[in-house]
C-alpha cells in the first residue's frame, strides 16, 4: 500500500494524543482528595475538558489541512454511484 501522508505529520499527531494523556492524568491528580478543594485545583480541573475539546477540533483542522495537501490520484473507487440530489429524488419516488 502507498504511503500518502508524511511521517513529519504523523507524528505531529502523536504529540497531540500525548498532550491529551498527559491532561486527563494531570485531572485525575487534581482531583485527588487532598488537592481537590483548592482554589487553583477547582480552576484547573474546569479548563481541563475545554483544553481537550480545543485539541480536539485543532487536531481535526490539521488533519483537514494535510489531507488538501495530498495530491488526489486514483479516487475513481471512492467516488459515490449517483450525488446526494440524485439520491433524494430516487427515494421520493
């Protein structure tokens, strides 16, 4: 099978996932009994999940970006049959 995507931008990837591990460990921490009802712990366990919601959708746009990098060859086999208005007016009928 072809490669189609660069090991550079792979890896890019792997950062992105490391960096979220490396959130929900560091939530878990913070909401340990002891660290729990402090005010920076309270501050910190709240931006949390906004951080990884923004990893998230950042790392979605960069994989968007690599894929309109990637020459288009030979996408014959993936193309749909008939378009999606097409596939309204046959299920009308």
């Amino acid at each position: 099978m072809e490669r189609t995507t660069k090991v550079k931008d792979e890896v890019k990837f792997i950062y992105i996932a490391i960096v979220c591990v490396f959130l929900v460990v560091l939530g878990h921490f913070v909401l340990m009994k002891d660290i729990a009802y402090s005010a920076w712990a309270e501050a910190t366990a709240a931006a949390i999940p906004f951080l990884l919601i923004g990893l998230g959708v950042a790392a979605v746009r960069l994989a968007a970006t690599i894929d309109k990098k990637i020459p288009q060859q030979n996408e014959s086999h993936c193309a749909p049959l008939y378009s999606f208005r097409e596939a309204q007016f046959v299920s009308q009928r």
